[in-house]
C-alpha cells in the first residue's frame, strides 16, 4: 500500500483548476469541485480506513457547522448577510476536505488558511479588491501541506 502523503496527490491535482479559477474569476467550476471531493473521499478511505474516515468526516463537518454557525453570529451582529459573505463554493470545498483530515490536524489547517486569506486580503486590500479567494488561498494551503508531508517522507 502506498503512504498517505501520495494518496493525496490525487486530489492535489484537482485542486489546481479550482485555485486557478477562483483567483481569476472568484468562482469555482462544480465539474472541478465534484472531482476533487471524489478524489478526497477515495484518498480519505484509502489512507484512514472505513471507521477512522467515518469519525474524521462527521467530527470536521461538526466542526464546519460550529465555526458556521458562530461566523453566521458575527455577520448578524455586525450587520452583514453571511450568504453575501460567504460564497457556496467556499462552503462545499471545505466540505470537500473534511475526509482528508484527522480533526486536530483539520483545526490546524483551518487556522493556517484563514490566516493565508487574511494576508492576501491585507496585501491587496489597496488595490480595492474586497472579496477573498478562500478557495485558492485554500488550495495553496493544501498544497502546502501535501509538499511538507511529502518532503517528511523523502527524507526519512
């Protein structure tokens, strides 16, 4: 069987397109969304196992829906809509990872995207651009993570 880390070169490469359209066009292809949660599945059962899939998908969707839920607050109370926040290919690519992730590590990511997206949103935010691409900044993160995994395992 193969390590972990090369199973997630599957939806390594489905993520490419995603990041590509969403820096160019702030939108995600469904094609492409729908591609790449089928490789993070089969990735997921592949490395984790049929229970252990299971308990990692359930607990970062749980998760998804807490983080969700307390974002929707914040947007409420700030008076903002959080459908005009939050875009639906946003919600369904971080849907799309729950399988990829033990819950601990999933958090991890979590903090270290959106800590991604608020750099680039910091950085470009003279240029009068107010939308981020959580998505593509997402995607590099991800990116990121497979590439250290990767480098781990070469060197040991």
């Amino acid at each position: 069987m193969l390590p972990a880390t090369y199973l997630y070169l599957l939806p390594a490469v489905a993520v490419f397109p995603l990041i590509r359209d969403d820096f160019r066009m702030r939108r995600v292809g469904t094609a492409w969304l729908v591609f790449f949660g089928i490789t993070g599945v089969v990735a997921g059962l592949l490395t984790f196992g049929g229970a252990a899939f299971l308990r990692n998908t359930v607990l970062n969707i749980l998760f998804l829906l807490f983080s969700g839920a307390v974002l929707a607050l914040y947007f409420r109370m700030r008076g903002r809509l959080f459908r005009r926040s939050v875009g639906c290919g946003d919600l369904l690519f971080l849907l799309c990872l729950t399988p990829l992730f033990p819950p601990v590590r999933f958090l991890y990511f979590l903090i270290v995207s959106c800590l991604a997206a608020l750099l680039w949103w910091i950085a470009t935010c003279r240029l009068r651009r107010y939308t981020i691409p959580f998505v593509a900044t997402t995607g590099i993160v991800f990116m990121g993570d497979i590439l250290i995994h990767l480098l781990r395992l070469w060197l040991h």
